[in-house]
C-alpha cells in the first residue's frame, strides 16, 4: 500500500535546490519523464507537483520557454516536494511557484477561476456549472463523467436517477454523501448527455485535478470509462481497470462501472458492490445495509 508522502522530503528538496543553486545551476529542464511517459499505460503514481503544472486551467502558449530559473528559493511547498518521483517543471512556472500554487490553493479559488467558463463550447448550452458538492476533507471522492439534465438544473452533481443510486451505494457502505466528495470531469452538460470531446476534457480536466489535490482524499473512485481514461491517461476501457488499485497523486484509485451503466444493466451491481467493498475495507467501514438493491 503507498504510504503518505515522507513528511521530510520538502525540506530535502529546499536544501538541494539550494544546494544547486549554490553551484550556479539555476536552469531546469522540462523533465523527458512526463514524454516518455506519454502514451503508456496503465499510468498509475502521477507526483503533486507535476499536478500543479498540469493543473494550469488554460493552454500554455506554446511559445514559453522550456526552461525555466529558480528565482525564489524561499517559498518550497511541502505538499508540492512531497511527490516521491521526480518533479517536472511546467514551462514557465518555476518551481517554486508551481509548490507554491500546490500549497495555496482552495476550492473557492478553483471555483471563482472557473468563474463564468467560457473557455470550451460546452458553455453554449449548459444552464450551471456543476463544480463539485460534498465534503471538503473527504476520504473518499468519487469521480463522474459530467453534468446531466438534472445536474445542470440544480447545479450539483449526481442528482438524477443515476446519482440516486450513487447515494444508495455510498448510504450501503456507512456513510452520507455528505460525507464524501463528488465531482465530474467536465463541469458543464454536454448536450443530449453526449460523451465529452477530448478538447472539452483536455480544458476541464485541470481543474478536477485540482480540486484532487486540494481534497487529498485518501481514495478517488472514477465512476465510468471517463473518469478512468481521464485520469489514468489511458483509452483502455474501465473494465480493463475494474477491481484494482492504482496510485494516483497520493491516493489510491479504484475505477468501477458508473451509475448510469447500472441502470441499463443491473448484472453488474455485483461487480461494484465488490469493488465499493474493496473500498470500505481501505477505509476501515462496516457497511450498513448490504449489497444496494
Ligand atoms: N453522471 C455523471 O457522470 N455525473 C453526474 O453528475 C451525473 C450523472
């Protein structure tokens, strides 16, 4: 089981880096290690510092330079260092501002970033933005696809038939859904409940990653292929991944089949109630009522 990240390794990291730039290096390049990760599968343990710099909410400029100069040895975040792999350096952020954005971020900041979203076409027809609902300090946090009609009329996530049952299985495991945390990987209602667009995703994305890394919750269920492919940077379908842990940014990931798949075909509520029984024994949870009708 990975354990928390080693509470000393921010201070570790400072004091290389201090040591580095006390030799005069003070340009780091963007890591080949994020490419050379591209495209393989599956990618479990992604660091929280390379989820700062993922998390950038628009496209960086394509013009920024790959190098960047560490300016501020002060300011080393210890969530940001924490990551046990090696770090890579967005273009344009320094590192130290890339711990820093780890360290101070909130969900209000997400949500008022997001703000009026304009930045893909999935705000041309969308009612609300559906940014996520539960418990702030959530030990488990589940990942849907996105905003139905019922969400994107009440402007919170899994509201409708298939966020009905959600709550059925996390009332079936012990707990409230205010007890969790619950959010999607796009924020706006694709018309017609379509699949959302890779571009839509790629604009999205950032802030649920975000959202993750501030929640920190010690387990992130991905309800459906999206929310899996999503995260785990894979096109593999979430059967592929059904049943089994993963690492991701701190947590472990289980991705199970979501909600909506459950009402077309009842056959698999065993094989999630497996799965959300794998959860609560991470999470120490006696489960109240059985297996969910
Ligand atoms: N389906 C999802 O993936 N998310 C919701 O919020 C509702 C339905």
């Amino acid at each position: 089981m990975p354990g928390r990240p080693d509470e000393t390794l921010p201070k570790q990291l400072t004091e290389r880096l201090h040591y580095y730039q006390e030799l005069g290096i003070n340009l780091f390049y963007k890591d080949r290690w994020m490419s050379a990760r591209a495209g393989k599968e599956p990618v479990p343990a992604a660091g929280r510092a390379a989820a700062a710099v993922r998390a950038e909410p628009t496209q960086m400029p394509s013009k920024r330079p790959a190098a960047v100069t560490i300016t501020r040895p002060s300011a080393a975040s210890a969530r940001a260092a924490s990551a046990a792999e090696p770090l890579p350096v967005a273009p344009g952020l320094t590192l130290f501002e890339a711990a820093e954005r780890v360290e101070n971020d909130s969900l209000e900041k997400i949500r008022e970033e997001i703000g009026d979203c304009k930045r893909c076409r999935l705000c041309e027809q969308r009612n609300t933005i559906v940014f996520g609902d539960g418990n702030p300090r959530a030990e488990l946090m589940f990942v849907g696809e996105g905003p139905g009609r019922d969400e994107d009329a009440q402007g919170l996530p899994f509201v409708g038939r298939a966020g009905k049952l959600l709550t059925q299985m996390i009332e079936a495991m012990g707990l409230e859904r205010k007890d969790v945390y619950i959010a999607n990987v796009v924020k706006c209602r694709p018309p017609e409940n379509r699949t959302p667009e890779k571009d839509e995703i790629a604009i999205c994305s950032p802030f649920l990653l975000r959202q993750i890394d501030v929640i920190r919750p010690k387990v992130l269920v991905c309800l459906g292929g999206v929310a899996a492919q999503t995260l785990l940077q894979t096109n593999r379908s979430v059967s592929h991944f059904r049943g089994q842990w993963l690492d991701f940014r701190g947590a472990r990931l289980l991705a199970t089949y979501h909600p909506a798949y459950l009402l077309r075909n009842p056959n698999a509520k065993g094989d999630v109630w497996k799965d959300l029984q794998m959860v609560m024994a991470v999470l120490g949870l006696a489960g109240r009522k059985g297996r969910p009708a």
